[in-house]
C-alpha cells in the first residue's frame, strides 16, 4: 500500500512540475570541493553565501548526508550510485592492480549521464572529473554529452588547465580562478540548449575551495580582520548558530579536539596574523564560490530554466587536515605571498577543526567530520521545505534522480550487465516532508583502512592502523565524544557482521594487503595530516 502511494505521489510531482510545456524536470549537481559541514552560512558559517543560503531557506537541508570522505571515491559514488569499490574507485584515482581499486568508473557501474541520456536528457560536466584512469572512463565516454574541460590528460588528472583570457570584471581567468572558468562554461552551454525541448541533466563540479589557497584580492579583503580570534573562537560561534538553526541539538557538546591542534593564545602575533591570513582567503574562496551560484541562478532565469530545475549542493568531503607543503616534502615551495598563484599553502588542520563543527576530524576519516557534509535541495514550489535529519548517502542520489524523471534503469548497457543501485531514493524526504531515509541493511565505508558502519543510531568506526572497533549512539552523542564498544558487544557484533558482508559484497580488501601497492605521495599525504606539537616557523609571507 505504501508503495502504491509514494508511486503516485510521484506522479503527481511530476504531473506538476513542467509548467506548460509539460517537460520532466531538469536536474543540476552542483559539487564543492573539500568544504566543511559548516562553512555556509545556512550551516553556521560567518562566511557570506548569500546565494546558496537562500537556496537552503526556500528549498531543503539536511543534518546528515555522508559522502565518503575523499575525493575521488565520493566522485565515483556520487555519478554512479555504487559505492565505491563496486564501481572500481576503492583506495583513490590510482590503480591497484585490483578490480576494485582500478582507479576509475568500471563499465558495469552506470553514471547518471549514461541512464538520463538513454532516457531523453541532454547531459553536460563541467569541472572536476577525477574518475578516469589508463585512459578510460573519461566523461565524454560515460554519456556526456557537452563536457568541458575536454582534454584527457587534464580528465585523468581532475585539474582542469585554462586559456588565458579576460573575465568582463577585469580580472584574468587562470587556474587560479577555475570556479568562475567552470561557472562560465556551464552558463555556456545552458545557453547552448536553450531552445531545445529536451530536459537537462547538468553536473556542475568546483574545485574551490580545495587547497592551494588562493582567491581574487576583492574577495580576501571582505575578510580582512575577520579570524584575528583564531579556530577556537570562530568554532564556538558556528556552533552557537547551528543550535540556533535548529542543525544541532541545544544540549549537544561539539567533539574533542585532536591533540594537536595549536592553543592560538600561545601564538606569537606574527603568528596568528598569518594563521589569520590564510581564513581569510579560505573564506573568500567559498564566498567567490557562491558569487557563481548567484550568477548560474540569473542564467536559468533569463533562460526560462530556473522554475523547472532541480538543484542539488553538496560537498565531497569534510574540511581537510594535510600540510600540502609538508605533503611534497619542499618539492613544491612557495614562490609567493599565500593567496598568490606562487603559494601552495592549505587552511591546515586548525583551521579545518573549525571547518568541521561541531564534528570531530577531518577529510580521509570516517568520522563525522570527515563524511558528513552540507547537503542542500532546491525545486521552487516542488520540494518539502525545512530542516530534517535525512542520513542520506551521495549512492542515493542516481535513484533520486532517476524516480524524478521517471527514467528507466537498465539491466543491461552496451551488452553488459549494470550494477544493481544499492542507494535509496530521497523523494520522501524531497517531497513529502519524511525525516529520514528507511535504510534497514546500514551503511558502509572503507577508504585506506579506514571503516565505519551505522544502522539506525548505532555507529562503528576503526581508525588505520588500528582494527579496534569504537562504537557510538549517534541519537545521544552525535559529535562522537564518548566510545562506548565496551558496553555494548551486541551491537558491536551485529554491526560488524554487517560490515565484512558488505566488504565481501563490494569487493574490499583488508588495507594491510594493499599498503605495499600504495604509492608514495599518497603515504605522505596521510603523513602530513598529523602536525608538528610546536608550531613550525611560517613558510610564507
């Protein structure tokens, strides 16, 4: 009875969306990169996003939707629906020698671009790809339509290269600046398809405002000033405002703080002014970020786009931790002031540890700071509007979308036989007010040692190179102070079991037989997470 419902309540939705033309709805994914659960304001932050702030106050947000933790394997989720190693991202865009850890998107993992494409959709990217490898699965390979930017070097890599050229504000487009080139080209091709009657499907994905810091002069300057108080105090306020929104429990106590996190009050001045300094643009690069928000916003407009659009934003990860400069041992050095196309410099753990309030940890981690990101859906008059918990995945949003256009699944794609679609459809929670997503078998992770498991409010969570499970009651302690394995061997046990089956499912390998294929950078990489307990003297001016 209950699926009878929903299927015509889905029918409805759709009967209503498409004003007079009757289309299906077109879907927009827009991606950020490396931004933490609370560096929006409509998430606590002082940063200003004014744009996606009211994306959030007229459409819906919720407290928790996981990602996986890194970038490429929450990429590979997030444009097939698989978890990551079905779909062959397991460790990273490196391959492993292993199906699961080839690197990039297998063929029986279906992107969304492929199933909307065979079901009438145009479909285009623009950004960030980061799930191709050897030369496969590049996105004009895996149903896109208009992709940009179209050089299969640059696709593998995930680093998109520009031309350089002159932005009508005046300034020069360079890599610097990717989050206005993306902008541009995805403005560009909405206009190219304007006058077409089929729907759209398009993937919007930012590399903003991953590291290196840097950001445009205007944008730095708003903020001038704005982190003389240091990560500690910034962190308390944020924490203040999302009570105030309603995103956490008034009684909640946000996470303990890694141990090496600096005390800014120990800092010298010099000290805190260019700890200061690098917020600062880390702020403008997510400010700028909603600047083009703003401006993809006023192109559906002016097109007869926006009312019949879907918009989905969210991030691939929690705030990160690495040192980059640490991270290439001095092979990178700073050729320039931070913020400057010579600077290499990243907002670091501190920062970060802000980034990510109330949660503990950071991007690489299965804790909540590291999985748990904002997650904001926008359909003018169509979807339920609110705050609601959700425990939504980023596996969830291909079926989303394809209950949304009413798209067939296939079986079969190109002679081969497609990945059943473990996520779930978030229509409930889009469009009929329901809380959460109903998910009795749990959800999964495993990035380089790294594992959780949660069902219902239960959570499990081992940390590389440790096999000790902790278990935590996300309903009572959702920051994860208090481990509580201990007193609970039931359910210590019942969520394991759930998880080695759901490794053998997907084909994971315990991490201890992949360390000696990983590459060296990426052993580093995890290195540089962990800060000297002094601070070191600045590298930058």
């Amino acid at each position: 009875m209950k699926k009878i419902i929903f299927t015509l309540f889905t029918f409805l939705v759709l009967m209503g969306i498409g004003n007079a033309q009757q289309k299906k709805p077109n879907i927009i994914l827009i991606l950020a990169d490396d931004l933490g659960y609370s560096d929006l304001g409509a998430y606590g932050s002082e940063i200003s996003t004014p744009n996606l702030d009211r994306l959030a106050n007229e459409g819906l947000r919720l407290k928790q939707f996981y990602n996986n933790s890194i970038c490429a394997p929450t990429r590979a989720s997030l444009i097939t629906g698989q978890y990551q190693h079905k779909a062959g991202v397991g460790y990273f865009s490196n391959d492993l020698g292993l199906p699961a850890y080839q690197g990039y998107i297998n063929t029986e993992s279906l992107t969304i671009a492929e199933v909307l494409r065979s079901n009438g959709y145009i479909t285009a990217t623009s950004g960030k790809w980061h799930v191709s490898g050897n030369g496969k699965s590049l996105p004009w390979d895996r149903g896109f339509d208009l992709v940009f930017p179209k050089q299969e070097k640059n696709a593998d890599s995930g680093a998109p290269t520009f031309k350089a050229q002159t932005d009508p504000e005046g300034y020069p487009l360079e890599s610097s600046f990717s989050t206005e080139v993306i902008n541009r080209e995805a403005e560009g091709f909405l206009d190219q398809i304007k006058t077409q009657e089929k729907p759209f499907f398009l993937y919007l994905a930012h590399t903003a405002p991953h590291w290196p810091l840097v950001a445009l002069p205007q944008d730095i300057a708003k903020y001038k000033g704005r982190y003389d108080k240091g990560w500690e105090a910034i962190r308390q306020e944020r924490f203040e405002r999302q009570k105030q929104l309603g995103l956490t429990p008034i009684k909640t106590e946000a996470s303990i703080p890694d141990e090496d996190i600096y005390d800014w009050s120990r800092l010298s001045y010099d000290q805190r002014q260019l700890w200061a300094k690098k917020m600062e643009i880390f702020a403008a690069m997510v400010d700028r970020l909603d600047q083009t928000v703003g401006k993809l916003l006023k192109k559906l407009k002016d097109n007869g786009q926006l009312d019949n659009t879907l918009i989905v934003f969210l991030s691939d990860n929690g705030a990160p931790a690495e040192d980059l400069v640490r991270w290439f041992h001095g092979a990178r050095l700073n050729t320039g002031p931070v913020g400057t196309e010579g600077s290499f410099e990243s907002q670091s753990k501190n920062w970060s540890y802000a980034s990510n309030t109330p949660f503990k940890a950071f991007k690489d981690y299965t804790y909540e700071g590291g999985i748990n990101a904002p997650f904001i859906a926008w359909f003018p008059g169509k979807v339920a509007k609110g705050i609601r918990q959700g425990t939504g995945h980023v596996i969830d949003l291909a079926p989303t979308f394809y209950d949304l256009a009413g798209a067939v699944y296939p079986k079969d794609y190109k002679g081969i036989k497609s990945n059943k679609l473990p996520g779930k459809s978030l229509l409930p929670v889009l469009f009929q007010g329901q809380d959460t997503v109903s998910r009795a078998e749990g959800l999964f992770w495993e990035r380089a040692g790294n594992r959780a498991a949660r069902i219902g409010k239960w959570k499990l969570v081992s940390t590389w190179p440790s096999y000790k499970w902790e278990l935590y009651d996300l309903e009572q302690d959702p920051t994860e102070r208090k481990d509580i394995a201990g007193l609970h061997h039931d359910v210590v046990s019942r969520l394991s079991t759930a998880y080695f089956r759901w490794a053998k499912d997907n084909g994971v390998v315990d991490f201890a037989e992949l360390e000696a294929r990983e590459p060296q950078s990426m052993k580093d990489f995890r290195e540089s997470k962990v800060q000297e307990i002094a601070p070191p003297a600045f590298r930058f001016k």
